[in-house]
C-alpha cells in the first residue's frame, strides 16, 4: 500500500534523493520548503507536493500535516554549513532554530494520528573526536554548537516518547555524497575544480572521514521508517571505511584522471574546534535493518563526476 511520505528540508541534497526514491515506490510525498521557496528548485520532482512553511511556526505545521495526513515522517532540515564560526549561542538565539523547529514539528506531529514512524537526521559528529569509531551506546561530546543542539533533540525526543503514538528513530549519518550536492563540501568542490582546471587547496590533509554515497543512506532511512524498531532507536549510518582526507583526493585524481597538481597540500596549525575524524561504528545497523553501506568510494565518486561532467557540459 503506497505511503504518504513528508519530508522536511525538502530541497535538501539528501532529502532530493529520499523523495525520488519514494515516488519510484509510488508513494505520496509532501516536501516542506522555507517560505520564500526551495534554496535548490531543481532538486524538487514534479511529482512532490511542495509547502512552503515555516517549521517554527506551530499553526504552520500543524496546517501542512492536516493537509498531508502522512504516515511517515522525516525530520531532515537542518542548517549544516554551521561550524566553529557560529556566533556565541548565549549572544545569537538563531544558533538554536533546530532545536526549535524539532519542537515544533513533535507537537504538531502528536496531533497527527496516521503516522507510525518519524526519522530524525542526525550526525556522527556528535560523537566529537574519538580515539576509535564510537557506538551507538557511546556518551555524545559535541564540539560546535550545531551539533550540541542535534544531541540535545536526541534528548528530547527521548522525553516526549512516551506519551507520542509513534516512534522517533535517530539517524546519526556520515559523511554523505552524491550528485547534486552543494560544492560547500569536499567532494563536489574537489571535482568541480579539477573540471576547470583550476587548483584545489587542503589545508587539513590528515583528518579521517567516513563517506557514504547518497543511495546507501537513503536506503538506510526507509529501512527505518518501515523496520518497526523502538521509539528512542539511534543507529550510525557508516560504511566502517575510514579515510583520511589525503586518501580520498588521491582516490578522486585516480578516479577522474585528473593530475596530482590539481591539489596542493598546505597543513595548517591553527586551532579548530572542528574534528579530527568523523566516523562510527556500522554493526548496530546491520544487526537491527540488516544495513550495510553496498557503493565503494570509487564506484560513488565516479557516479558522482559524471553528474557533475553533465552540469558542466
């Protein structure tokens, strides 16, 4: 029977890929947009309905769910460009809109009798660093402000539970990647100076990272939503891969051809609040969904440059 799927940050680069797959499954789907309009309208289907709303607003929300009556809910929008530069959340209250809007949205949702499951996005740094790739079960020591306030919505959900008819399961994701993702992050930005023939600079070579093509998550998310497991379930989206930042562009020039003078190393010893490794242990996941990240680096970097090589051309 065909779902009635809602997804929040919906012009989002992985919620773009969640809502095509549910339309290829037939489903419903309801993308919730900010007011103003997608930041990204080529990532929308046709086939998605779109609301623009705005998650603080509880009247808002609460509309958009009469409306859309869904059956499973994901919780993706979040602000992900924030880092060590965000301003002192004592002195910026903006620093905590996504707390806020997962308020919101659990309030609204409560109201909402057809859903069964909600899946939260989370991050695996929110484990801050680790001297080994932490499990589910590890104590969160988060390291900016973005990510302290996805800790704290794991805690709240974990409060509200109890008296919500549906479960709220916890995804803690690596580092995603994929076509159609914005050049704020490594990989596209890698490739899309190398297609110009223009030089990339890395300045934190040795930092370890855990990457995950777009599909393996996606599939991860619905296995989720549909597997039945406890309100309070969080799970790592990982590969267990981990590579340094070095070895993923030497892997990249390999993949594309691309000369090693594309990129210059320049090491840099200025203190950063960001992490050294952003990685997480795979096994829960795979226990509970029977989940294991299926695409190679290489394979998903390919994917992904031809994407991009399209864009381009």
């Amino acid at each position: 029977m065909p779902e009635r799927v809602l997804i929040t940050g919906g012009a989002g680069f992985i919620a773009s890929h969640l809502a095509a797959s549910h339309l290829a499954s037939g489903d419903e789907v309801h993308l919730l947009v900010r007011p103003g309009g997608p930041a990204h309208p080529e990532r929308i289907r046709p086939e998605a309905e779109v609301h623009e709303v705005d998650l603080a607003d509880l009247h808002q929300v609460q509309r958009c769910l009469a409306h859309a009556n869904p059956t499973l809910v994901y919780h993706l929008a979040s602000a992900t460009g924030r880092d060590a530069a965000t301003p002192d959340p004592v002195e910026s209250p903006a620093t905590t809109r996504d707390l806020d809007q997962l308020m919101v949205l659990l309030a609204a949702a409560a109201e909402s009798p057809a859903i069964r499951a909600m899946v939260r996005s989370g991050s695996l740094a929110e484990y801050g660093n680790q001297p080994t790739p932490p499990r589910e079960t590890r104590r969160e020591e988060p390291r900016t402000v973005y990510t302290a306030a996805m800790v704290a919505g794991t805690h709240y959900c974990a409060i509200v539970q109890p008296r919500l008819h549906f479960g709220i399961l916890t995804a803690r994701l690596a580092l995603t990647y994929g076509p159609n993702q914005s050049e704020q992050f490594l990989l596209p930005a890698l490739l899309r100076h190398c297609f110009s023939g223009t030089t990339f600079t890395v300045h934190r070579p040795d930092d370890r990272r855990d990457m995950v093509f777009v599909d393996d998550i996606v599939a991860a998310l619905r296995a989720m939503a549909c597997s039945g497991l406890p309100g309070g379930t969080i799970l790592n989206l990982a590969s267990g891969r981990v590579r340094t930042v070095r070895e993923i562009v030497k892997i990249v020039l390999e993949v594309i051809g691309a000369p090693a003078d594309r990129v210059r190393f320049e090491p840099t010893n200025t203190p950063t609040a960001g992490l050294d490794a952003v990685y997480g242990s795979p096994d829960r996941a795979a226990l509970l969904l029977g989940w294991r990240a299926r695409t190679p680096l290489a394979e998903g970097i390919a994917r992904t440059a031809r994407s991009l090589e399209e864009v381009v051309a």
